[in-house]
DNA sequence: AATTAAATTTAGACAAAGCTAAAAATTATA
DNA sequence: TATAATTTTTAGCTTTGTCTAAATTTAATT
C-alpha cells in the first residue's frame, strides 16, 4: 500500500466518523487540499483493491478489509503522538506533522513493541482512542463542553479541534486533559461561557467550548 | 528532498567510504539493484542540486552540501537503530530494514531529541559511529580480526557485514560486541582461525574473521 | 593502432499520482 | 418539468523515478 493511499483511507476513515453516510469525492478532496478528479482515479484504484464500495457519483464507504486498514493507520499515528509527548518530550500542538510521517511506517512488530513500550495506552494527547492490535477501540463517552449547562461540573478528556494554534491556546488558559472544568455561567448572547478551570474563572467563545470535549 | 534523491546520497556515501576514488555509476546500480540508466537520471538531478561532482563517463563524488547530507541520513538510521534495540528490545539483525524507512522521517527536532533521549551514542547497534549533530564522527581505530596474529587479545567493537545471517550466526557462537577475543591459532592451510570467545573455544572461517572488527 | 569489450549515456516508454479543462450526471430552482 | 447550478467523472497532460534498447564513450586486447 503506497503513502497516498494511506492517506486517502485514514481521511475517508476520519470523514465517515462524522457523517455515517456515504463519502463524497468533494469532501475527500477538500479535506485533503487536492482535486475532485484526483479522488476519483484514487477512489477507483481502492474499489479495485477492495478497500472501498464504490459506486460512480454516489460516493463512497470504506469495506471490513478497508476500515481495518485505516484502522492501523490510525492506531500507528496516535501511538507515535505519545511516543513523542511521554518519551522525547513533545508538546501536544506539535506531533502530528511528524506523526503523519510515522504512521507510514512498515512494520507489525515495530508498532507492537512500541504499544507495549508505551504501556499499552488507549488514548493518545489529544484524548482520542488507540485501535488495538485487533483494531478494537474502547470508546469513551464525552460531551462537546458546549453542551454542557450552568453549574456542571466536568473533566477534560479530549480536543476536537487539534490543531496548534487551539492547543496553544488552551496552554495559554492552562486547560489540558485532566482540568477539572465548571460551567459559572452561559451568556446567551454570544453563547460563550464563563468558566472555571481549577482555581481560576476566565471567559471562553463558544468556538472554543465547541472544542472541548468533557466527561 | 525525495526518498530516491535520499537513498542515493547514502549509497554514493558508503562507496566513498570505501574506496575513495569516484564512484562509477555501474558501482551504484549494483549496491541500490537498480539499472545504471536509472543511475544516471538520478546523478544530473544531483548534480543540478549540487548535492554531487558529476562529469559524464567519470563517476562522481559527493559536495560538501552531500556529504553533510548524506551524514544526516546515516545519523538517523543509526539513532533509530540505537531505539529499536535499547528501548523497543530488537535484536540487532531486525533493525536494518525499519531503520532504512525511519532514516527518511523528516524533522531535525525529532531526531535531536531521539538523540537525546538515547543518551547521546557514539555508536550504533553494529559499532558503527553516529554522526552528531553537525555531522562529526569520531573515528575509532579498529581493525579486522583477519589481520590479527596469534596469541594477540582485542575487544570485538564491529561488524563489517551486517546481514541478519551473519548476525544470527554471532548470535549462535556467542560473539557480541564487547566480546574478547584472543586468537589460539591461525590455520595457515585455509586460514580458518582457532579463538577463544569468553571461556569458549571456537573455530571460525576466514570470511568470518573478515568481517569482525577488534580493537 | 585497430578492434573488441565493457561501461555509460541517451531516447523513448511506462506507472503513480497529481493537475486542468471539458463532458456527463445529479441536484436544485424557477 | 425544464433549466440552471453543482458535483463528479473523463480525457489528456505533467512530473518522478523507473525500465529497455540503442547509441556513444572509454577501456582492454590483440
């Protein structure tokens, strides 16, 4: 299986999260940053190999053999993000460049002996699961902290959004998985929310709240 | 820079090492398997990015840009060699061929912080050196137990070979790196020599005695 | 020195993965 | 429902890195 390949299932793997419904070429080629007409050569050579259902204009689902696949992607580059954070030392807003590099690497003993080195994790730094050998995944249920309402109290367990500039910015407001998180208040005029994280109270957009998943 | 424009740059380095002279493109095609048309299309890209002193029907050299380049791709192969063995527990004929895709993950942080993390090595798993950061080696006298007379004692410190059947069979004869080594006999009918390995007492081919380094 | 052999390069072709522009199918709208 | 707008696909071109076969250069040998 070629990078790009790869690449292509772990996004309609990412996309199909979301929706449940089929996966249109437009959607794979703007998550991607590439042309609706590079999906559709791309999409044809997966159909081929048996890693997609796909039918022309009606969009696409990844097969039993496909998911699984994305899967292992998927389980390979999480598991390389806590490779970097616990052990070299990397803050959370920058491993997924090099993860992305990662999880393109060949080899089941490799990823297996990393799990195992690593303690076998089931979340990587952002809060998200770790498929398995098997490609099981243990999954937690987590609210949107948008959801949440006046006077609940909750954990961080996760980020939706994971790029840097979010993450930096949570730094900044000192909120990391763990934080214990209070709702004071809910301004119903922008929605944003009055919050307290630890000891301290401080104000967040709604686009932030949106962001942050609680348990 | 791409994987090919990488692999090449570490090929004509190991050449160099070896013999000095300019490398020819027959020499190349052979070491990477691939056709000496194939060798030559890849030399003027080099060339034209000055990575290479290339003249046509001459063979060719590395830059000093190449040369620090191709030290680059050395360094992380070997770190990454020095991780699978220390932290992820491969034996030291396993970790070829992984190295060999890791050495291409791009990221000057990761690979100072892996250096870092692995406690800064000198050496590789096969006790060839690493470069450092800058590209320095330090070089360590050794030679080959094939030049050493009777009764002589070294420390075996390298191998020359560094397929997984040779590695196995050191494995097999208890021959490790840090291994002393005292020559009983040297045949002079094939010369096979008689050697004492720890306590142990063995008899090894020539082709084997070529390929340990002792210092 | 002339000829043969070997090494090297050039020319042209191919597969992968991308692109643009045009055609076709689907969906939305008047 | 007919037309417009959008989405998707097709056709053809580009680049990277490879190949084969032919041409060229260098080296070896008579």
């Amino acid at each position: 299986m070629t990078f790009s390949e790869e690449n292509y299932l772990k996004t309609i793997y990412h996309l199909t999260s979301v929706s449940d419904a089929d996966i249109s070429t437009n959607a794979i080629a703007e998550k991607m940053e590439t042309k609706a007409s590079s999906v559709t050569d791309m999409l044809k050579k997966l159909s081929e190999k048996d890693l997609v259902n796909y039918i022309k204009y009606q969009g696409v689902s990844l097969t039993d053999k496909g998911k699984l696949a994305a899967k292992m992607i998927v389980r390979k580059h999480r598991l390389w993000e806590c490779f970097l954070v616990e052990k070299l030392d990397f803050s959370w807003d920058e491993v997924h460049d090099i993860a992305e590099q990662l999880e393109h690497i060949k080899s089941e003993k490799l990823i297996n002996k990393l799990d195992d080195f690593l303690g076998n994790p089931t979340e990587d730094p952002h809060g998200d699961p770790i498929p398995d050998a098997q490609g099981r995944i243990i999954k937690v249920e987590k609210q949107l902290l948008s959801e949440f309402e006046k006077n609940q109290i909750g954990i961080c367990v996760g980020v939706k959004d994971t790029s840097s500039d979010f993450l930096k910015y949570l730094d900044k407001q000192e909120i990391a998985l763990g934080s214990q998180i209070e709702i004071i208040e809910k301004e119903s005029f922008d929605s944003s929310f009055r919050i307290r994280v630890g000891t301290k109270e401080i104000t967040i957009s709604n686009k932030i709240a949106s962001n942050l998943y609680i348990k």
